[in-house]
C-alpha cells in the first residue's frame, strides 16, 4: 500500500500491482483510496462489511468503477476487458466477475501527489488510463485521465463509490434539483437533505436511484459521525445517480457516462473536503 500524509490526514491507497488480493474485476485498481485517517479522530472511511471483514466486491474507503461498461468483443461470449482492471471472465454461471489477467501499472509517488499510469489492449480498443490523487490540507482530489489510443470507440461508465459511516438519521444534501425521494429506505426532508427510515436496516440494505434534473456539476454534502459533514464537489454534471446503505456504511453513486472516440483524450474528477 502507498501512504500520503501531511500535518493532518493520511490518505492509504492500494498497490495495483502489489495488493491483489485486495482487488478484484469490479473497482479500478490504480487510484482505489482504501483508507483516510485524521492524525487526531481515527479512520473517516468505512465500508459494506467494515471494520468485521473485507472481500473485494464489496471493498472499502472511496474505490470506483468502470466495470458496468464492459469491453465486449464478438466471438468472446463470457470475456471482456474492464477499465482499470484487466481481461476480466464474466460468465455468467459466477456470482461474480473473475480476473483472468491484470494489467500492469507504473507508479510515480510524490510528497503530497500519486500519480498511477496504465496501458490496456485488447481486439480493436486500446486506451491509456492515468490517475493522480493528490493531497491538499483537508481536501482530496482523485483526477482520471482516459486516452482512447485504439480504432474503436470506447463506450464509459464510470462511478465513485466512497463509503461513510452512519452518523444519524440525515445522511446527504445536494445542489441539483431532485424529483420524490421516498422508499422504504429513504426520504427527503423539509431541510433538504435526504433521510434514512425505518432503521436499523437488515439484511442488504436499501438502493435508490434519485430521480434528477441535473444542469450543473454535482456538490454533495455529506453527514460524518466525526467531522460533522465531508462535501464532495464533482468536475461533471451526474448522468445516472443511485445511493445506497447498508447497516455499516452509507455510498453515493454519480456515474459519468461519454463515449469516447479514436484519438479523444477525457478527464475529470472529484475533489472530497474533510
């Protein structure tokens, strides 16, 4: 694992090339933030299973994913290439996907930046991937960079999955316009932030897609036990928007969704405030 520290966080990421047995075919190896420490409060980032297990499907700390959108090519019904990830058996007889083969990384460690660099290949895609987390003070910035260096384009789906602990029954507030929040799960408040309800919650939790009407990029903030609340502002204006909690933790999804063309260079990123 690799370590950025300053007077006032540590942030822990997992080695794409070293801590496989941490990853699997679902969250990008390169720029998996796997824990957040206060020097003074103790861990901020907590997971499905956390602190009692870990299995990589479900992961911890703030990991995201290309794997909704698989490379597919004709002739190869059950094997597909995922972003960030490697040539990935996705058969469907498996309860989950399985890596046949990662994809190397280079890693570049500064004093308050990583920068992880990776090339993908397969049939007619090929693709550089870079991803820089930096740490500034309180604020962390994960930035992804996606060069489509290959003869076809290249359809992306991609989601930040950061996972909080519960700190009451108020758990996020957004800046774009939302439709009806309400599901056996949730619901939204006169106050604007959205609620948990009927808690404890058993069992695998709830999932909600907010219904939207995004025309801005996405700043959310969010409730912490510790720190009273953690904002998180995206570079992008959110396609695709679910949550998700379980008795552990509590996850927000904002995909950013491109197609991206032979030759096309795309970045964008996401900064969290603690």
């Amino acid at each position: 694992m690799f370590t950025l520290s300053n007077d006032q966080l540590s942030v822990t990421l997992l080695d794409p090339n070293n801590d496989r047995a941490y990853l699997g075919a679902r969250y990008c190896a390169g720029g998996y933030i796997f824990q957040i420490a206060d020097h003074t409060l103790g861990n901020l980032l907590s997971g499905p299973t956390y602190p009692d297990s870990f299995n990589t499907f479900d992961g911890q700390g703030i990991p995201d994913a290309f794997n909704l959108s698989p490379l597919r090519a004709v002739g190869e019904p059950s094997e597909a290439l995922i972003i960030g990830v490697g040539v990935c058996d996705l058969n469907p007889n498996y309860t989950q996907n399985r890596v046949k083969s990662f994809d190397d990384w280079a890693c570049d460690i500064g004093d308050a930046h990583i920068r992880m660099t990776t090339h993908q290949s397969y049939h007619d895609w090929s693709l550089n991937l870079d991803r820089v987390v930096r740490l500034n003070g309180r604020t962390v910035r994960s930035k992804i960079t996606l060069t489509n260096t290959g003869r076809a384009p290249i359809p992306m789906r991609w989601f930040p999955h950061p996972f909080f602990p519960h700190a009451n029954e108020a758990l996020c507030k957004v800046n774009i316009p939302l439709g009806p929040v309400e599901s056996e799960g949730y619901e939204l408040g006169q106050d604007g932030w959205i609620h948990r309800k009927n808690w404890p919650w058993p069992g695998v939790g709830h999932y909600l897609p907010l219904p939207h009407a995004a025309q801005a990029p996405l700043v959310i903030q969010q409730r912490h036990p510790l720190l009273g609340i953690v904002t998180a502002t995206c570079s992008y204006v959110p396609d695709f928007f679910p949550i998700w909690g379980n008795a552990n933790t509590f996850s927000w999804e904002p995909f950013f969704e491109r197609t991206v063309a032979p030759g096309q260079e795309l970045s964008w990123w996401i900064d969290y405030d603690f």
